[in-house]
C-alpha cells in the first residue's frame, strides 16, 4: 500500500467513523457516557422513582439533599448495593464490509457507605460518606481490514462529609455536603494499523459541593430543594501514532496536543453535568406517602472542550451539541403490617430525557445517523422495605426501562 492510498484511507475512515477516534477525550464518545454524576444510592428513593428530595430522610441525603441529615435523630449507618444491566447493541452500516459492536458492561458495585450522628444536644448533623459511581463501554468499528477498538471504564468517587442544622422549631432544614473527588480512566484503544494508546489509566481530583432545604408545611406537606455542583477535571490520554498520522492528527486542529516523533500526547478536561431538584411530599394518612420532583440537569456542560476530529473540515464544535434536561419524578409508598412487621411498598416513575450527542450542523454523512437524536427513556420503578427492631433497615428497589435495568440494596442501622 503506498503512502497516496494510506492517507486516502485514513482520511475516509476518519471522515465515516470520527466517534471515539481518539479515545476518551471529551468527544464524540460522550453521547454515551453522560449519565455519570447522577447515581441516587438510596434503595427507598429509586422505589419512589428518585422523587427523593422532599424526604431525604436516609443517609443518602448527602447525594440527594443534604438538608435531610436533620431528620435522623440518631447515630446510623448505612450501606447500598447497585447491580445494572445493560442492553448490548451491534448492527451493520451502510457500507460494505463494515460493522459495529458497543456494549456498556454490566456491573455489581458496594457504590455506598455513611456514617451520620446528631451533635449539640440534636442542634445539628454531621455525617461522612463514600460514594461510588462508573460508568463504561466496549466497543468496535470494522472496515474491510481494518479495525478500531476502544474499551474504556470511567469511575467517580466521592469522599465526602455534610452537615445539616434544623430551623424554627425543626419546621425546616438546611445542608451542605462537600466531597473530595477522585476521576480514574481506565481506557484502551487500537485503531488498526494507524493509532493506539500508551497509558491505559489517568486520574484527576476535583470537590463537589451539594446544598439542600426542607421546609415542613405542616405534618403532611414537605418541600424540597437541592442544587449540585460537580467538578471539572483535567488528565492526560497519549498515543502512538506512527507514519503519516501525526500529520493527520496536526491538520485535525487539536491545538491542545502535542507531537514528539510518533507521541502523540493531548490534554483532555470533563466538566461533568450540574443539576437542580425542586420537590413536593405529600403524606394524607400515615400509611400513604406521595411524591413529586422535578430535576433540570445541565448535560450542556459536558461540551466544554468539545472538540471533533474531523480530518475533511466540514465539522466544528457547533456541528453537535448535548441538550440540557428536565426529569419529571413520581412516586408513591403504602405501609402496612405483615406478621408484627412493618413493610412498605413503593411504586414510581421517571422520564430520562435523551442526554446523548446529537448533530446540530454539518457532520460527516454518517454521522447524521450515529448522532441523531433518540426518543426518551421511561423508567418504571418497585420497591419494598421493612425495618426490624426500630434500628435495622433493609430496602430493596428494582429500576426497569428499555435501555437498562438496575437493582439497589440498602441496609441501615441505628442506635
């Protein structure tokens, strides 16, 4: 193969398939990866379909509201257990000889520990916290002979403490949790015969910052209001990148790279999505307990930095874009009395507005198919619950949609 005909090659393959080219970068790769920074590590709450804010009355308050710290009056701990599952996805594109691969992973993960105790005689809460959350995918790109394949696993911890004071009369409630953060990119990459990376894992740490309120209208009506502020990070991705790729690689504009010989190493920065709740709990009876919430996340932010490698020119950052969302919550639990003990089921509901890259310009052909805008996820939410003795919990929650389902345990305990 002469060096006409590479280029000619390279220049195609990246003009069809300018997804996850360089790895993780903050790129093209990012319409699948945008869920990160949203896990809710409660049990109870993802029964309730996460309409969590206006009650927050576990440890999981620390994520989702820390104002909810003042509802516990006592010493307690509490640990939660998430298994996903994921759908897998292959097909064929319009061309021949070529196909695709992608799969998310399934995972089992302890993604929650916290510890949280009343001080000053009941005057304020102070808890601390561990909090887990990843995020990955396989997946492969096939041309006549040549291949791409990325693997990559994207893990945020959390290593957090928070703080609530009760106000007027514990009518209501204010908290502040703040956590030290920690990113690990674990990733690899082989674009064969032209491209592969050389160092498989980066790490970056950052604080997040979580504020909440609650106010008690009276003994059936809650309001709740939670704002988070999650990090931007920076790392490293490096590669070699041999023959004529470097000089592919320079006319791309990655003005943030730079090229030693057949090194080719860029800085990368992710500012993850800050969101926004506001929610009502309604409770008519001491059985019933109604709940709603909305939540506006702000996905948008994950195109700061964006950049396409688009090798023919006709892409710029404004040729995509990912939306900011609205997530509508519902949720509603009934107790009841089983053999002296004492079981709450819930039931709820959630819409997942699409949060994926999406073509807002002139993209490469294919393209407008990969990136094109995709319909709304519908969660359908079930859990159950009981607590033995007034100082152990365990609740158990079952999230079902189209794209996924995922099981959380909670288990509590006080004294």
């Amino acid at each position: 193969m002469n060096q006409t005909r590479l280029i000619i090659l390279i220049l195609f393959y990246s003009f069809t398939f300018t997804s996850n080219v360089l790895a993780i970068d903050n790129r093209t790769e990012w319409m699948y990866l945008p869920g990160l920074g949203t896990d809710i590590p409660s049990a109870r709450a993802n029964g309730l379909g996460q309409a969590y804010t206006s009650i927050a009355d576990d440890l999981a308050a620390n994520i989702i509201n820390p104002a909810g710290l003042a509802l516990n009056d006592k010493t307690r701990f509490a640990i939660n257990i998430k298994y996903r599952n994921w759908d897998r996805s292959y097909g064929e594109y319009a061309f021949d000889d070529t196909s695709w691969y992608f799969d998310k992973g399934d995972d089992l993960s302890l993604s929650y520990l916290a510890f949280a105790t009343p001080i000053f005689n009941k005057r304020a809460y102070i808890s601390a916290f561990i909090h887990e959350q990843s995020i990955g995918d396989d997946n492969s790109h096939t041309f006549h002979s040549f291949t791409r394949k990325t693997s990559t696993k994207i893990r945020m911890r959390d290593y957090g403490i928070g703080v609530a004071v009760p106000l007027f009369d514990r009518r209501a409630s204010i908290g502040l949790a703040i956590s030290y953060t920690k990113l690990k990119v674990d990733n690899k990459l082989l674009f064969d015969p032209f491209l592969t990376d050389i160092n498989h894992q980066n790490f970056s740490d950052e604080v997040t910052i979580r504020l909440g309120a609650l106010f008690h209208i009276n003994n059936q009506l809650t309001v709740g209001a939670s704002a988070n502020f999650l990090p931007k990070f920076k790392y490293k991705t490096q590669y070699i990148a041999p023959g004529v790729m470097p000089f592919v690689l320079k006319q791309s504009g990655l003005n943030n790279c730079t090229f030693t010989n057949d090194i080719t190493t860029c800085d990368n920065y992710i500012s993850l999505p800050n969101s926004y709740s506001l929610g009502l709990s309604y409770r008519p009876t001491e059985k019933w307990l109604f709940t709603i919430e909305g939540k506006y996340i702000q996905y948008s932010d994950l195109m700061d930095n964006f950049r396409t490698i688009d090798l023919v020119f006709i892409e710029s950052r404004n040729s995509y874009k990912i939306d900011d969302a609205w997530q509508i919550h519902l949720g509603t639990e009934y107790r009841l009395q089983t053999a002296g003990l004492p079981i709450a089921l819930r039931i709820g509901y959630y819409n997942d507005e699409y949060k994926g890259l999406v073509v807002s310009g002139n993209v490469a052909p294919i393209n407008q198919y990969t990136f094109a805008e995709r319909e709304d996820i519908h969660h359908f939410t079930f859990g159950i619950g009981t607590e033995f003795a007034k100082r152990f919990s365990v609740d158990f929650a079952l999230d079902y949609s189209k794209e996924k389902y995922q099981l959380a345990l909670t288990t509590g305990f006080a004294y």
